[in-house]
C-alpha cells in the first residue's frame, strides 16, 4: 500500500467516524432517553421525601422549625458567615421564621407537593416546586443532615430537567385520553421542533447527571475505603455492626458478625464492587450481576445498619442504569400475572357444560372439513 493509499484510507475512516459521532449526537437532541427509568427515579425520590416529612413529622418542629437550637439568628449569623447572605438569601431562609404558622404552612405544602410529583401531575411545575423546597429544607437543616439528605438534594436539582412524566403518571393517562392532541397552539412547527428538540436534550443531560453522580459515589466510596486499614484486612464491616448507633437488631448484626469469614468476604465485595461499578455498569451483561450485587448491599446496609433511608436514596439512582426493554419486560410480567390472578369467574365453567362446548367445537369442524 502507498503513502497515498493509506491516507486517502485514514481520512475515509476518520469520516466515518465524525459521521458515526455526529449520528450519535443528532440521536441524543431527537430521541429521550431511558424514560422508564425517569419515571422510576419520579416515584422512588418524591415517594421517599414524602415518607421522610410524614415520619418527622413529629419532630419537624425541632429539626427545622421554631423549636429547633439552631434559631433564626444563629442561621442568619451562619449564612453571613458562609457568603450566603445574597440574593437568593430569602429561598434559603424561608424555613428560618419564629412564626409557628408560617413554618407548618411551607411543611404542608412540602408534604403536598412530594405527594404530586411521585403522582406525575404536571411534573413540569411540581419538579421544580419540589426541588425548591427541598432545597429550603436542606439548608434549614444543614447541622444535622445525612447522606440521604445530600442525595435527595442533587437528585431533585437533576430531576427538573427531566421528563419524568411521560410514563406511570397522571400526566400520561391525561395524555392518553387526549390521544396526544393539543386544543391550544400557540407557535408554529418549527418553533414547536425546537422546543421538543431542547426538551429532548435537557431530559438526556439530567440522566446522564444522575447516571455521572452515582458513578462518582461509588468510585470515591471505593478509594476512600481502600485507604482505611480496617477495609484492608477485612475487619471493616465486623467493626461496623458492632456499633451501637448503627445496628438496627444488635442481635442479628451480632450473629453475623460472629461469622468473621463472611464478614470479611463481604468487606471485600463491598470494595471491589465499588471500584469495578463504573467499568461494569456500561456492559450490557455485566451491567445486571454488578446492579444485582450493589441492590443486596444497600438492603445489608438498611437492614444491619440502619441506615434505611440512604440505602433507599441509592437504590434509586441504581435505576437510571436499567434500560427500556427492562422495564417494558418487567411490565409485561406484572399484566401477566395480574391477568392470572383477575381471572373472570365466567370463565370457569362446570365440566359438564365444557365438554358440551368441545363436543360442538369437534362437530363444526368436522362438518366444515367435510
């Protein structure tokens, strides 16, 4: 082959490739992405926050309300004290009020919205609504919240620019009996192109973010891990479950600490299962037994470690990663054993008049062959 030959066959490849690339990237402002997923996300993350408020509910009072140590003035001397006493100073400190009224009036109105959006109605206005005050909410409790609170807050900022209602919400069933027709135009095709096309890119871009976030949780879980001594010699979780404020049933986490083996072979797993999940989860294959295993260590982690709400948080964004036909076979499953179980009992009929019905059925067709 000449010189000549092999760059006329290195630009038609590198052609290829930019036409392969720029398919790719046209595909990504014309067709959403994962929307069961989303739809999954809607529900798990509203339906979360929701159980979180009506569990506090009794201790809402101390933990973001007038009650709380952490006063009005001690929250506006901490903002000052962090640079935020800016513009947006009167979002932060809406929950920051010696008012009884006014604080119960925004947690109603918490409680209501997370309500609405895990529904799907008009999830364009409730996501940014619920973001909003969940927002508010972590900021109002910035000294004592959690893991859990931390993701519930990135998920909630991502989850605005996601169409997460397009699938398993009252939106969809609204559209469903519209037929997808709208009364009420107010641009031209194009405009309207435009529109659907920039929808398209926020919804995969709030996906990827939410796919990005988890990537990063378990990759920095795993390089922290690995530089502890304890996660080195395995002792790691045996340590864990022996600690009071984290064990749920002191009996159970003890029984299963007392089998040092497993105990260390789960440490094990737990690493390495961290620091392969952003290589595995990609693999069409792979990417189940690697979503399997991180499912059955989150349910450890909420049952030995009580620590229910993270592991719920994080089983959550695990499902920006399960692909369409996943949950389109799930769904099909579901209906299939739903129609089992609804079975009409017209159906069942005596064996007598069964075998009356099959004895005609054999006499048609004989006659009809014939």
């Amino acid at each position: 082959m000449t010189v000549r030959a092999a760059l006329a066959l290195g630009r038609e490849s590198a052609g290829g490739l930019g036409r392969q690339v720029a398919g790719r990237a046209r595909n990504l402002t014309l067709q959403p992405l994962a929307l069961y997923s989303a739809a999954a996300i809607r529900i798990g993350l509203a339906g979360l926050y929701l159980i979180h408020l009506l569990r506090e509910s009794v201790r809402a009072d101390r933990l973001w309300g007038p009650g709380s140590p952490f006063t009005p003035e001690l929250f506006d001397q901490t903002m000052k004290a962090r640079g935020w006493d800016g513009a947006f100073s009167w979002w932060y400190s809406l929950l920051a009020t010696d008012s009884s009224l006014v604080f119960w009036s925004w947690y109603a109105l918490a409680v209501v919205v997370s309500a609405l959006l895990m529904l799907g109605w008009h999830t364009r206005a409730t996501a940014p609504a619920f973001c909003f005050l969940v927002v508010a909410f972590y900021i109002r409790g910035s000294m004592a919240n959690s893991g859990w609170a931390l993701l519930s807050l990135l998920f909630a900022n991502f989850l605005v620019f996601v169409a997460s209602g397009r699938h398993w919400s009252l939106d969809a069933r609204r559209r469903a009996r519209s037929k997808g027709t709208s009364k009420f135009v107010f641009w031209g095709a194009e405009t309207e192109e435009l529109r659907r096309r920039m929808v398209t890119v926020l919804h995969n871009g709030g996906m990827a973010m939410i796919a990005l976030q988890v990537v990063v949780i378990y990759g920095s879980a795993a390089m922290y891990k690995i530089q502890g001594e304890s996660w080195r010699n395995g002792t790691a979780l045996y340590y864990s479950m022996m600690y009071d404020d984290f064990s749920t049933w002191p009996e159970l986490s003890a029984w299963v600490a007392s089998y040092g083996t497993f105990a260390a072979v789960m440490a094990y797993v737990t690493v390495f299962s961290q620091m392969l999940f952003p290589a595995l989860v990609f693999n069409r294959r792979l990417k189940y037994c690697i979503l399997v295993v991180m499912l059955a260590t989150h349910i450890g982690i909420g049952i030995l470690m009580a620590l229910p709400m993270f592991s719920a948080i994080t089983i959550v964004g695990d499902l920006v990663f399960l692909p369409t036909t996943f949950w389109l076979a799930a769904t099909r499953l579901v209906r299939t054993l739903r129609a089992r179980e609804e079975k009409p009992e017209e159906t069942v009929r005596p064996p007598r008049e069964a075998e009356a019905e099959a004895e005609a059925e054999a006499e048609v067709e004989v006659s009809s062959s014939a």
